[in-house]
C-alpha cells in the first residue's frame, strides 16, 4: 500500500494491495462475515476489524510478506497448539503469504470470538439484574433475644434442654403474643411487663415463677407459695407439665389479662 493513502473504508484499504496479497484479504474477510454475520465491519487502529455485541471481535491486515490476524489474547490463547506453526505474539499470529490462508482454523477463532463477546454481554446483563446485596441490617431487638434465648439453652445439658423447651413449647401455644428473652439468667415472658420466668432447674423439677402482681389474684391448684407478690408453679418433667396444659394455659391467659 501506498503510505499516503488515506484510508477511510475497507474496500479502500483492500484495493490498495497487489492481487495476491487483495485475494487473500478478501478471503479472510469472507470468513469473518460468515461465521459473525451480525459483526459490524470497520477501520480499527489503521486496519480492518469487526466488532459485535459493541466489542472487538477480531482484526486482520496486509503486509509484504504476510496476512497479520489479531483475535485479542484470548483467542490466541485458546488455539495456541493450532497457532504454534506460526509466528505469534501476545495477540497476534503472522499467516505467511507463500502458503494458503488457514480458512479453517479462522473459522473456528471467529465463532471462539463470537461465543466470547455474547457470554461477556450476558453476564454483564446479569449483573445488572441481580440487586446489590445490601448491607447486613442490625438485628432487631426480637432477633437479639431470640439469639439470647438460643445460646442461653446451648449451654444447658441436653436432658435439661429437651425438659426446657418442652414447656416453652406450653407457654407459646398458651400465649402466642409473649415476648421471650434472657433475664434473670433464664428465660423469661413478658409483654409492656415482666409476667414470668424459668427458675433454677434443680432436682430434676422445672419451676415457673409468676413474679406480676396480678398473679396473687388468681386462683389454680398449680399456684405454689404465699409471696406477697408472686407465685411458683413446679413440675416434676415436661410429661406432668403436658397434662396440666389446660390448667397452666389458663393462668397465663388470666395473667395476661391483668396486664
């Protein structure tokens, strides 16, 4: 080509080689639209290249001795064994004018491209739909006593922690809207107020003390002790507490409401 010559298309830039140097030009072009037909074709750093999916696809050029092919690394990379006969760089393979182009194994880089450039705007669209993982919230205060209570019965024997939960499972189903949290290193029931909570766990026996007020006002065969101000409920196991579900549901909800 001529070093003057201002190039502005890649007829221009084609027809500016000797017919033997034009014809494999052409041929390579071919094959790129081919294989990428959707490719849009145009002058790129001073030779001809196609883009597709708005990204470089591959680029091609003539010289005196050779046809340049520029894949970006990664299509050299991935057909480096089938490129190792030539002279390569980085990014780039030389095909030697004296031999017939490689049509086939281009073909194979350009579709290696094409796939390449769709999953890059595939993914990219994916990240765009997945929503920025946001910052971890702070816990609500519900969630840091539920947190309590768990790590409170950890700590506890597992025959203690089956006989515990066994009456919390009571105590929920007798009064659903009861907060639950640690206090008096047990857990213990409340609403605006404190109503309840588990004693010692000691010889064996679960023990529920009602420490409201409004407890001395309630009348139950469980009711244990003459406190001024509250009331203790034993069981001996968590069988006992079963049978006297109806009785232990009642004062809960006549606790409650007092409140």
């Amino acid at each position: 080509m001529k070093d003057n010559t201002v190039i502005k298309t890649v007829d221009q830039y084609i027809a500016g080689f000797p017919p033997a140097v034009k014809k494999q030009l052409e041929q390579i072009r071919k094959t790129i639209r081919a294989n990428a037909p959707e490719a849009v074709e145009g002058l790129g750093y001073g030779m001809p290249g196609f883009k597709y999916m708005g990204k470089p696809l591959v680029y091609f050029a003539g010289y005196a001795g050779h046809i340049g092919f520029y894949a970006t690394p990664t299509g050299h990379e991935e057909f480096k064994k089938e490129l190792a006969g030539y002279k390569s760089g980085k990014g780039s393979v030389q095909f030697p004018l004296s031999e017939p182009m490689p049509l086939a194994l281009i073909k194979k880089i350009v579709l290696f491209r094409v796939k390449e450039n769709e999953n890059m705007v595939a993914a990219k669209k994916k990240s765009k739909t997945v929503p920025e993982k946001k910052k971890d919230a702070k816990p609500s205060p519900a969630a840091k006593e539920a947190a309590q209570v768990t790590a409170w019965l950890e700590k506890q024997e597992p025959a203690v922690r089956k006989e515990i939960n066994a009456v919390r499972k009571l105590i929920k189903k007798a009064a659903p809207s009861l907060n639950e949290r640690i206090k008096w290193n047990a857990p213990s029931y409340y609403t605006t107020v404190d109503l309840f909570t588990f004693g010692p766990y000691r010889n064996n026996r679960i023990l529920l003390v009602f420490h409201h007020p409004g407890i001395v006002k309630i009348k139950s065969p469980l009711l244990e002790g003459t406190f001024k101000d509250r009331r203790l409920v034993y069981f001996n196991n968590s069988k006992e507490a079963a049978k006297q579900e109806k009785e232990l549901s009642g004062i809960i909800q006549q606790l409650l409401k007092t409140v």
